[in-house]
C-alpha cells in the first residue's frame, strides 16, 4: 500500500474513535455521511439498556453506524428523524462463519452534529384553577398562593395504525434454520395478545392503549393487523444492499428481516403504507432481546419494532417497544444508590413484562391527562396546599406537576388504582390487599411530546399521613386520604422549627401536618411545656400489647425472580399438622438461620396475624409474624399458653405476596476480607461418567517424591508443575457426589388457567398465552433436538447423569381451577384435580406450575432445596415455553443460588453472571463452573494456594464444560477470599446456543471464566461471584492491587496469595491455563533458577528482566601476528 494511503487509513481510524479492532476489517474510504438519523433503543433483559444508530440517506440507503466517545453520548438524547452530519470512514463488518461471503458495510464515525431541529411544540396551559369537579382546588390556613393551572400536551397519535409481522427463517417449510427454531407461539396466540376485542377481559396491547389514553389513541382491529406467519430464507440482502443472516444479530441482520418480510407481504397484496408501525416479531435465534424499537417516528418513513422469540404473545413488551415509536424514553429509579434505567414498575417502559399505564408523566408527554401546574416557588414557607387528584385509571385530569425546585426536574405527582388499563397491574403499583390505590412521586425533565427524556421514580405513599420530602427544594408530600377515585395530597415548604409566629400565624414550619394551634396567643404564653408540645403535634406514640406463641415446623424457602427486579426471598413454614403458613418477619433471617433451606426444621416465636376477606380473595387467611428464628432440631413441641390455635377453615396463597420489608432485595454482600467460609469436602473417587475421566485417589500425604522432576502431562486433566524443579504438592482431584433425586430429574409440569362458572377467563386474568403442545416442545428433548429445551439442558450439560426426559417426566393436561376456593392455594388445587384424573403425582420429584396471566407477574418461584415430599416451582404465564426460566427455578430445588457479579457501577447484582443458568433469564446455557461443581455434573482439579512456592508456574489442561466432566480448576486456602473457580466453555453440548459473553466471539474457539464461590457441599445454596473471562492467548487476571482494595465490590479478590491466572493457549477442545504465584521482581537467582517471581509469563532467562544480571563477555584481544618468512622455492 502507498504511504499516502496509510496516512489516510490511519486519519480514518482517528476520526472512527479507535474502533473496537473484533467489529473492523477494512477501510474503504473517508468521508461525511449526512441524513436522518434512526435511533433503535435495545431492550434485553439483565442488561442495562443501550441505543444503536443508523443514518437514513437521501437516496433512502439505511446505513449503520458506529460511533465511540462524546458522539455516543449524543446519541441518547437524539430521536428518529433529526437530522444530522458524521464524519468517519466506512468499514467492513466480520465475516463469520456460515453467513454469506459478502460482507456488510457500516459507518465508523468520530464526531456528530446535529445540523436541524427535532419536532418540539410546546405544552398547552389553561387558565387558572381546575374545571370540572374532580381536578381540586387550592385551600390553605394561611393566605392563598395563585391557583394551580392546567397543563397539557399535544396528543402523540390519534390512530396507533400497526402491522404486526410473525416471522420464522427456514430451509424448507416446516424445517428451522440452523441455529434457530420454529416460532414458540402461534398467530392466533398473537392475535389473542394484541386486539381487545378478542380478550375484553385480559391484558392486550390495544387494551393498554385503548384504556391508558381514554380512547384518544386507538389500536383496533380496524385500524391495525396481525399478518399471516412470514416464512424467510436463512440469509439474503437488504433492500440498501447489506447482507443478513438468521445466524447473527447485527444492525444489518434485523433490519434485512424486516426488509424480506415487507418484500413478501407485499407480493401478497398488504398495503404496508397503511400502517404507521410495523412489529416484527423474530423467531428463536441469536437475536435474544425482548425487543428494539425505533425512537421517535416523524413519519417521514417506516416506523419499526422488533420483538423477541418469547414475547410474540406478551402485550407489555410490545406496547414497550410501541413506546419508544411515540418518543418515550425508559422509566427509571434508583437501587442500592445506582439508577437503573428499567427500574420504575409504576411505567410500561420500566422492566417487562407486567401490564400497566405509562407513569404520570409519559402519560402527560402522550397528551393523554391533563395535569395541575403549580410553580414550587409560589409556595410561601409554611404554606401548605391541598390537592385533589383522581386515579389516572378513572379520569384524564389526574395528575399535579411541580415547577421551580431550585434547578431540580419538575416533580410530578400521580394517583393509580386497580381499574381501567391498570386493572392488570401489580400491587406494588396500585395497593395491596385492602388499600384503595397508591399515590407515586417522580422527576422528570420531559417539556413536550416530543421530548425523549427517562423519569426518575422516587417513591410511593399508600397510607394515610405517610410523606416524601424533596432533597433540594424543602418540598413535602403528604397522603391525607385515598379512595378508588381519588386522593387528597399536600404540599408544604419547610421553613424550620415552629415558632409562636407560626402557631399564631396558622402556619407549618416543620411540615408534619399539624399546622398553627387553636388557642389564643395570650394563653400559649402560659402553657406548661409538655402541653404545648402535644398542641404542636409532638404526641406519643400508643403501643399496643400483643401476644406471642411459638411455632415449630419445616420450613419452605422460596426464591422471588422477577424480570429485571432485584432477587427476593419468602419464608414458609409446614406445620406438623400439615398447616402452610407464611412467615413475615423483620429479622435478618440469614444471620438468624444461616444455610436455611427447605426441609429444615424451624422453631418460630410470634404473632398469629389474621386477613379479612379482600377485594379478590372471598376467603380470609393468616401469617406468622416471627420476632425470633432459629434452627431446631425438635420432633415436637409441648403444648404451651397462648400456642398456635387449630387451622382456620380456610387457608388461601391466592393472596399477592406481601411487602417485602425494606431491603429485604439487597444482595447478600461479598464475604469481608479475611474470611473463609469453606470447609473443603471429603476427597474421594468415583466411577467415570459416560465419556468422563477416572479420577484416582490422592498419594498419602506427604509423599511428593514424584515432583522432584516435575509432573508430566500425559493427558488433559493433569496439573503440571513446569521447571525448574521444585517441591510441589500433589494437586488433589475433588468431586462432589451427586444428590439422590438428581440422578433421574422427575418433574411434572402443570398448566393452568382460570376460569368462571361461565368457562371464561377470571376477572383480571386471561387464557394461558401458549399451548400445551408449545410447554412439551420446550420441555423435552426428544420433541425439539436442535433447539434448547429444559430436558436438553440438564441431559448435556450434566453429560447425562441428570436426565429428564419423557419417560421420566410428564407434561399434564391443562387444569382448569375457579377463580377462588378454600384451598391452599394453585398448588394444592391443581393437584387435587390430577389425582382425581388418576395421576400419580409421588412418581414425580418436582412439580412445576404453569400460571395463567394474572397478578403473578414473575418469572418464577421455586423452592430452594427439597424435602422428599416438597419440591415445587411456579412459572409465569411470559415463560410458559422459555426452557431457562423453569431450569432456574429447578435450579433452586436443587439447592443452587443465584449467579452474580459486580456491575460496571461497582454494586453486586445477584443475577449479573452471564455465564450460568442461575444468571438472568432468558438465555439458554449450562450452570457455571462453580454451580455445576456444586451439582456433581464436573470434576474439578483442586490445588491448595499455600502449595504453590513464589515463582513457581504450574499449569493444567481444562478440557471445555461442554465436552467432558474433568473441566474445572479450584483453587482453595486463598486468604481472605472464597476459593477460586476457573472453567473453560465453548458452542457444544449443552453451551451450543451460548452467546458470545459466555463463548467468545465467533472466531473465538472459547473463554475461560473465573469464579469465587463459597460453596462447601451439594446441599449449599450460596450465591456465586463471576470475576473476568479470558479469551486470547497471554491474557492474565489476578487480584486487584493494594492501592485499589477499598473500592465497592473487591473483598473477595483482595490480598488473594498474590496469585497471576494466565490463559496460555486455547482450543475448541481445551485451554491450557497456568498458575503463579507472584514473589516480587526479578532476581538473579531467579533468572539463574528459572523461576518467574514477577509472573509475567516468561520464566528465567526468557525474561528481559534478566538481561540486568548478564555479565557482559570482554572483548577479545587480538595479538598481531609474527610474520613468518617466505621460503624461496626454486
């Protein structure tokens, strides 16, 4: 290549940002790219969200672009249709294997500039005070501030016009490309989902929008359509000339889809142009989102969506997605200090999947209420304001919006009850049990319709008198009454203690409700002190007696996976009588019955505490409240004064779940430095496992003989202590013997759905959203032997000494149950009507129920552990056919915890392990390294850190987790941290559908993950920590520096015997991995020895390190020679 064009490459690769060198192979050339921009927001779950961007042309080219640094950053407050001018270079994407040979083009941009104005009309106002009845006046003891205004905003859409396309890629019809399968749910299903005019009584996306807006913006069956089934080939070219492929996931893949299935409903005669919106709904393959939408739509061209394999039938991921179109950004809150973009589930763009309205404010953005405007600042010190606001379920003028806080976000203030289009949405939205709503606070910088900006949610009040103070502005809200239609709200400003001006002014200084005193100024100067405090409001509080019992039992441990939520847990407790009863209690169960599963025995003292019959449940029912917890092991308990009393008639779980008490969802913390939790288990030996190694019993201890020279490596699975020679100790091979019900995973898998007396869906539920047929597809292996399924997984990846299968396991008919009754619940319901059917349920292991669409809106609960005759798991009414949320929830029976890892932001995530199935949902993979040990399915090598001399390098072949049990490294007595794990994974076996987290990228031949794990036996429910994935050779990981050992999150790699992990070679088959550890720099005894004391991989004389010992070898010194005479010959 001429210089010249070197240096344009490399100004290139400047303007492109340093592009990640994995996605670039070529440039082609520089230039200015101009348009429209295309801004697609990425919705998965576990995974904080994050916006592609693309460039529609003037010539109508869809053109991907890639941008790094400030420019990305622009790319979050950008929408659909602004206008706007790159500057970059063009690049070839990568080539993988299996896709066509011709590679797509994207753009590389370096900077960004937005060269004209998005839409943004401003908002409309009214005039002055509130019309109507319901909206509220303005009342205050002190003189009255201006009366609120009206404000509203122009209606985004009067017709939500939407097509929405099922696709599935195939070879011939009826046959799945390779690496995808067949659609999970059928049109009709679809169809069921989206009018609701076919299921007026379920959750829908028309239904949602329908009941949100108050029929202002409407999708019918009129105005919208579900399309036939679209069958694609597995690879073609866009309509910009871009190649796709069903075996990748990329801007230009699930844009080629969507441009294939427009090619072919056009040739049916669809006119495309009738619709606004088009949602594409993709088969199961690589693209394992909930969905993508476009943000914003100015309608200038196609307006698109895409949904993911296990969402075609859930109304809340399309009208999510839907959403982004209408130019609404997420719905977020704060967790553990860190804000979490998903995280308000008061909004319909918080995290999916339940059903419910927009929040205050993007209902406000919508144009669909109608809120009262007041300027914080007119609020005098003291002042206090009253507010009548109706449910946003009942009324289009329903919400109070705050202006003037001090250069904070406008605050607004919104009602919510169970009616309307939140007559689905959860409790925690709407109230529980009893209470007639729930008021809900947020921020939000949103000016106009058109203004893509993410609300703030920053708490609830559900009771009357409970307040939320603003951090900057002093301002306080108080709940004074709630109703099914309304609630009464206050503002105050605070201006401090109270003062005799304040009480003789009628004023509140410090806001607690209680505002001035009625008594005349001459006699408060005569008031004894204690009277005058109770006549500011300073009463006591009255405590009530109450009267405690014991309660003794086997307790039922229950693990709460919610999608995006923080993990939960709920106690149970089964009586000796045989009496189930919920456990709420403040304590920290963990520190009070550590190693708590279910089957344990537990002796409770408490509080028996009654429930009324409520709104939905007809029957009443009970909870212990536990003051103290502890493990027992008695058989049974004496009968005492004031013991737990017969059952009550009736005993309900068809209640919601309680209030998880306040930071009952924190995630355990990392183990502090220092300790050890582990107490290493029994070495010992057993067969070999189909295709798996023997392991042989460790040599009596202390004899090391054999490591005078070294151990050779005569096959994989061996630790190999490299020269120099050196006292090593014989690394020790451990396995954990498999659980008894283990060995044969026999499950029974239940759907239901209720119904009335009628045969129609119960109130605020709706038919199941997939087939029986569809549950046995993702059940079992021998229905489905190229894509994932529950059954697959665990016969692969336990390398099939944990089987399910169809003959050991049963996929029963639907159970149909009413709407209420006097059991205990789904449960025992279900299972009394199969054993009436003459099902044998004490054939099966675990029970798995499946749950209609409800106010279940889990993913799923599942026992942790099992005693022999409880092992139950329930399943949302999303997941019926998604194979990895009833592996999770099996997982936990079968005593596994969740799978964690610190976060970019320094906080530890329970579910943040991609790696593992006890990770987030819904992606299918084998358990981690750590869990499968635990599980008995891998065979790991076990080396004590106190073994390892300083500057010794040992190294050992891990053969990949998908191929042979002998997969795993552990590393114990590490001080201060759990022992280590390290596994090697790659696409086969049970790993065949892993993404590139958990495999590498395609020309990737694997990753090695590392891992710290508490875990001491099989039945040891502790929470894994992933650390780092090592992908290429020479790559190394080891513990954090001194320097770095306060930050969040690094307890358990602190001060970890100063150990270097090094990835050394890999192949499809196997990684070679070497251990060091770290004796300080180099010495000349340790080039001399061959040691490698600072463990950078080179060892001795290889190191350059070294080359500061080399004495340098004396010139030699040439002598002159003597010259010799010449003989004369001749």
């Amino acid at each position: 290549m001429p210089p010249c064009t070197w240096l344009v490459a490399a100004a290139a690769l400047l303007l492109a940002a340093c592009v990640e060198p994995s996605s670039g192979r070529g440039l082609l050339v520089t230039e200015s790219l101009a348009g429209t921009a295309i801004v697609v927001a990425v919705d998965k779950q576990g995974v904080p969200p994050r916006r592609l961007l693309g460039v529609r042309t003037a010539s109508g080219r869809n053109v991907e672009v890639r941008v790094r640094g400030p420019a990305y950053e622009q790319i979050q407050s950008l929408t659909t249709g602004t206008p706007i001018e790159l500057t970059g270079g063009w690049m070839h994407a990568e080539v993988l294997p299996g896709t066509p040979a011709a590679p797509s083009d994207y753009f590389a941009a370096g900077t960004l500039k937005v060269t004209g104005p998005p839409p943004s009309p401003a908002p409309s106002s009214g005039g002055s005070g509130v019309a109507g009845g319901g909206g509220g006046g303005v009342a205050s003891a002190a003189a009255a501030p201006r009366k609120p205004k009206l404000s509203y905003n122009q209606l985004v859409s009067k017709d939500i016009t939407a097509i929405f396309i099922p696709i599935s890629g195939v070879t011939s019809p009826g046959v799945a490309c390779p690496n995808t399968a067949l659609p999970l749910s059928t049109v009709a299903a679809v169809k069921r989902a989206v009018f609701q005019e076919l299921s007026p009584r379920a959750a829908t996306v028309g239904g949602t929008y329908n009941r949100c807006s108050y029929n202002t913006s409407r999708l019918t069956i009129a105005n919208s359509l579900v399309a036939p089934l679209v069958e694609l080939p597995c690879n073609g070219t866009t309509d910009s000339n871009q190649t796709w492929s069903m075996n990748t996931c990329e801007y230009s893949d699930f844009n080629g889809y969507a441009d294939a299935a427009d090619a072919v409903l056009r040739s049916r005669g669809i006119n495309l142009d009738a619709y606004m919106h088009k949602i594409y709904l993709l088969p199961p393959g690589p693209c394992a989102f909930v969905g993508l939408g476009y943000v914003g739509c100015d309608g200038t061209y196609e307006c698109r969506v895409w949904i993911g394999a296990d969402f075609w039938a859930t109304p809340n991921a399309m009208t999510h997605e839907i959403g982004h179109n209408l130019y609404l950004a997420h719905a977020g809150a704060y967790s553990n200090g860190v804000f979490d973009e998903y995280g308000d589930m008061s909004c319909t763009m918080g995290y999916c999947c339940s059903d419910r309205c927009p929040n205050t404010p993007h209902a406000w953005q919508l144009g669909w209420i109608t809120v009262q405007e007041v300027d914080g600042t007119t609020i005098a010190p003291g002042q206090t304001l009253s507010f009548t606001i109706n449910s946003q379920a009942v009324s289009r003028q329903s919400g109070l919006r705050v202006t003037g806080l001090n250069g904070s976000d406008p605050m607004f203030v919104g009602y919510r009850t169970k009616a309307g289009g939140d007559a689905n949405a959860p409790n925690s939205i709407v109230g529980f049990f009893n209470a007639p709503g729930r008021l809900h606070i947020y921020t939000a910088p949103i000016n106009n319709t058109f203004d893509s900006k993410v609300t703030d949610w920053k708490g609830s009040l559900a009771s009357a008198g409970s307040t939320w103070t603003h951090p900057t502005a002093g301002l306080v809200v108080r709940l004074k009454s709630a109703s099914v239609s309304a609630a009464v709200v206050t503002l105050c400003r605070k201006a401090g203690p109270e003062t005799l001006a304040s009480c003789q002014a009628g004023l509140d200084n410090d806001c607690n409700g209680k505002p001035g005193m009625h008594v005349p100024v001459q006699l408060l100067r005569t008031l004894p002190l204690a009277v005058l405090v109770l006549c500011l409001g300073a009463c006591p509080a009255l405590v009530r007696g109450s009267s405690t019992t014991s309660l003794l039992g086997t307790a039922i441990v229950v693990a709460v996976n919610r999608p995006g939520g923080p993990s939960q847990t709920l106690l149970g407790v089964k009586t000796d009588a045989g009496q189930r009863m919920q456990v709420r209690t403040s304590i920290d169960v963990s520190a009070a019955a550590p190693g708590l599963v279910t089957g344990t025995r537990l002796l409770l003292r408490g509080e028996i505490k009654r429930r009324p019959p409520g709104r939905f449940n007809p029957h009443p029912s009970q909870y212990f409240l536990a003051d103290s917890i502890r493990i027992t092991d008695l058989e049974a308990l004496p009968p005492a004064a004031g013991d737990l009393p017969p059952p009550p008639p009736a005993l309900t779980t068809d209640s919601p779940p309680p209030t998880p008490p306040a930071g009952s969802g924190t995630p355990p913390a990392l183990p502090p430095a220092g300790s050890n939790n582990l107490q290493p288990p029994p070495v010992m030996s057993r067969p070999p496992p189909p295709g798996g190694d023997a392991l042989q019993a460790p040599p009596p201890a202390g004899d090391h003989s054999s490591n005078q020279q070294g151990i050779a490596m005569k096959s994989e699975g061996c630790l190999v202590a490299e020269p120099p020679p050196g006292r090593l100790a014989q690394p020790l091979l451990t396995a954990s013997k498999l659980l008894p019900a283990s060995q044969d995973v026999r499950v029974v898998f239940i759907p239901i759905a209720a119904v009335d007396s009628s045969g129609d869906a119960c109130l605020y539920t709706a038919p199941p959203l997939a087939s029986v047929d569809a549950v046995k597809r993702s059940v079992f292996e021998e229905l489905s032997p190229r894509t994932p399924t529950v059954g697959g997984t665990f016969n692969r990846c336990s390398y099939n000494t944990s089987r399910l299968t169809m003959t050991n396991s049963l996929v029963a008919p639907l159970v149909e149950l009413p709407c209420s009754g006097a059991s205990p619940g789904y449960a025992l319901a279900a299972d009394e009507v199969l054993r009436q059917r003459g099902v044998d349920l004490d054939a099966y292991s675990h029970r798995v129920y499946l749950l209609p669409p409800s106010a279940c809106n889990f993913v799923g609960l599942g026992y942790v552990g099992c005693s022999p005759s409880e092992c139950r798991v329930w399943i949302g009414a999303d997941f019926w056919t998604t194979p990895n949320a009833m592996v999770h929830e099996l997982g936990h029976n079968l005593f596994l915890a969740h799978a964690g890892a610190i976060s970019s932001a320094g906080v530890f995530d329970e579910y943040a392990d991609r790696t593992g199935s006890m990770g987030y949902c819904c992606e299918d993979r084998c358990p981690n390294t750590p869990h499968a040990w635990q599980l008995g399915w891998v065979t790991a090598q076990q080396i004590s850190a106190a073994a390892l001399q300083p500057g010794q390098t040992v190294t050992a072949t891990l053969s990949s987790q998908a191929l042979r049990p002998s997969s795993a490294l552990r590393i114990t007595d590490l001080p201060g941290s759990d022992p280590l794990f390290v596994g090697y994974r790659t696409r086969a076996g049970g790993d065949a559908a892993a993404d590139a987290n958990l495999a590498g990228r395609a020309a990737a031949p694997g990753r090695l993950h590392i891992y710290t794990a508490p875990i001491a036996s099989e039945q040891d429910p502790m929470v894994t920590t992933w650390w780092a994935a090592l992908d290429g050779p020479g790559q190394a990981w080891e513990p954090l520096p001194a320097s770095e050992a306060g930050t969040a999150g690094t307890a358990a790699r602190q001060d970890a015997a100063g150990l270097v992990l090094r990835l050394v070679r890999a192949t499809r088959s196997a990684a070679v991995v070497s251990l060091c550890r770290r004796a300080g720099p180099e010495s000349l005894e340790s080039c001399l020895s061959g040691r490698d004391d600072d463990c950078d991989g080179l060892a001795g004389g290889l190191d350059p390190d070294c080359r500061a010992f080399r004495t340098p070898v004396p010139a030699r010194i040439r002598r002159p020679r003597r010259a010799v005479p010449r003989r004369r010959v001749g």
